[in-house]
C-alpha cells in the first residue's frame, strides 16, 4: 500500500479493513484514549530533534484519526472536502 499518491479514503479504507473488527469492540471512548496518547507521543516528538520518531507519530495520530472516524461511520475525505475545500473558509479560520 506504501504510495506517495496515497489518498485520505484510501488510507482510510485501509485502516478499516486492517483494525476495524477491533477497534469496534474497544468502543470510541477508550479508542478516544488511545488517540489522545498518539497526540501527546506526536507533541514530544515536536519538542525533539528525532525526525523519523517524528513522521512515526504523525503517522500514528492520523492512523488512530481514522480509527475513531471509522468506528463513528464519517468519510474522513468527505468532511475534509465539504469544510476546507468550498469556495467559503471555514468559519473562525484565518
């Protein structure tokens, strides 16, 4: 699967057939938990000096984004493309 053309939907089926069956069974509070922890591991990795610990955990927060996507049923392409891609920005954007 490893392509620089890789898409958000593709990335994301991927997560869902891979870890879905699972990730259903932890529920979305505890897999909630679980993303919070890759976003503190990927804050650290931003205080530090270790590019690949650095793309491993942007790679970890994304693969666990979509977890809770998947499990909560939302097109993560979808809801990118409806707030961010329109021809209005996003209200309380810059």
């Amino acid at each position: 699967m490893a392509s620089s053309k890789l898409t958000i939907a593709d990335f994301q089926k991927h997560i869902s057939e891979r870890y879905e069956k699972s990730d259903r069974a932890r529920g979305t509070p505890k897999t909630f938990l679980w993303f919070i922890e890759e976003i503190g591991e990927l804050a650290t990795a931003l205080n530090g000096d270790d590019r690949a610990n650095l793309e491993e955990e942007f790679a970890d927060a994304l693969a666990w984004l979509c977890t809770l996507a998947n499990i909560n049923e939302i097109d993560l392409a979808a809801a990118v493309s409806r707030k961010y891609l329109g021809k209005k920005r996003p209200k309380g954007h810059k």
